[in-house]
C-alpha cells in the first residue's frame, strides 16, 4: 500500500473512530482510533483475517482479566497473573495478533476497578468501533491490473529474447550461454507475482486473476513460463500467453 494512501486510510480511520466513541458516551473513546490504526492492513483479506483474530483475542483477554481481578484484586500482580495467562494461550490459539490492543483494554479494567458488565462491555464496542472503521477505510483498493498488463508485455519480450538467444546459438554452434536473460527472467517473475497475489488478496470474492508460473530444469534455470487467467469459478483457468 502506498504511504501517501495508508496515511489518509489510518487518519480517517482514527479520527472517525474516536469520534464516534466520543459521540456514544464511551469510556477511553480514544481507543477506539487506536484500534482502529492497528487494524488496517496491506489488503481486504488480511485486514477481515486480522479482525476475526483480534475480536476473539480480545473476548480471551476480557475474560481472563476479569478472573483474574475477581480473585487476586485490582493489583499489579493480578494483572501479571492475566498475561503470565493471556499470552500463550492467544499464541496458543494463533490469536497472537491481538495481544497489545486486548492488553490495553484488559488494563482499563484495572483503572476503574471494575469488572461490571457495563465497562465490559464498553471495551468490546471500542473494538468493534475501531475495527468497523479500519474495514471500511479498506474498503477502497486500487486496482494493481494496469502493473500486471505491463509485466505481461515485458515477459512476453523477455521470452522473444530468450527465443531468439536459443536461434542464435543453435545456428551458430555456440554452446557458451550465460543464461543472463533467464536470471532477468526470474527476477520479473519474481516481481510479477508479489504484485498477482497483493492483488488477488484484494478480492474478497472470486474474480479474474493473473497468475504467472514457472516451470524449472534440474540445474534450478527456468526454462518454461506461462501467464494464467483466473475466470469466474475458482477452479476454471484458461492460458492467456506464452
């Protein structure tokens, strides 16, 4: 994501978060716009993966903090008990990601002293607020598929040169071949299918889909390269270029 789009995406986000925290008479409104920062991410799938992991490390958390203060006090040793707790199970249940925020709302608890329902509550809409927001700021995701064009014209050129390399060694008996054009290859594919996946991990439903693949000889050389076209289901591809 670029920097100029991530910094109007986690301004927004912040800001309208808190505000409507504010505006609902929430306690600790602002972190909501916290919530809401750690919650954006590089594309739509991940940031709804991230949200799923987060919301249940956060039910983890509420209900291992309020244990521990209902038993041990409104303490710093009852907070320790809480992430000595907290932390490995949410490794544990792979809900890691959502340690800090859950951390700092569990300690919200600790300040008012209370486990009520009311304040309980109050955190999971601070999340829910922050998250909502951090969703719909990724709501927008520009398109990658005027790059993918391009990579498209710029392997199909790179293969005429190998092609053409092949010809010219063949007619000419030359055996010697750095293999400077598969290397250059490798290094647009490369490049080519971080930019194919960021993309693909935008679509939140099927969609068509570019995939570039390569098919390699013992010595680890590509010698094959195809362009592949996702189409409507997601088990039909058709081939597009060679």
């Amino acid at each position: 994501m670029p920097l100029f789009q991530r910094t109007i995406k986690l301004t927004l986000a912040t800001c309208l978060a808190a505000t409507l925290a504010y505006a609902l008479g929430l306690t600790y409104a602002i972190s909501a716009g916290v919530i809401a920062i750690l919650s954006i991410s590089d594309t739509r799938r991940s940031t709804i993966k991230q949200a799923y992991q987060r919301f249940m490390s956060t039910l983890l958390a509420l209900a291992i903090g309020s244990l521990a203060f209902s038993f041990l006090g409104f303490n710093l040793w009852a907070l320790g008990v809480f992430i000595a707790l907290y932390v490995p199970g949410a490794f544990l249940l792979g809900w890691q990601i959502g340690i800090t925020p859950s951390t700092v709302l569990v300690t919200h608890l600790l300040i008012e002293q209370s486990t009520s329902w009311g304040l309980l509550l109050n955190e999971l809409a601070l999340f829910l607020i922050g998250t909502s927001f951090a969703l719909l700021a990724n709501l927008y995701m520009p398109s990658n598929q005027g790059a993918i064009d391009h990579y498209h014209d710029v392997v199909e050129d790179q293969l005429k040169k190998i092609l053409g390399r092949f010809a010219e060694l063949l007619g000419k008996g030359d055996g010697r071949n750095d293999a400077r054009l598969i290397k250059e290859l490798d290094g647009i594919l490369k490049d080519a299918l971080k930019l194919v996946y960021l993309d693909h991990s935008n679509h939140l439903f099927h969609q068509p889909t570019t995939i570039f693949t390569t098919s390699k000889c013992a010595s680890g050389k590509t010698i094959f390269c195809g362009i592949w076209q996702k189409t409507s289901t997601a088990v039909s591809w058709r081939r597009v270029k060679v």
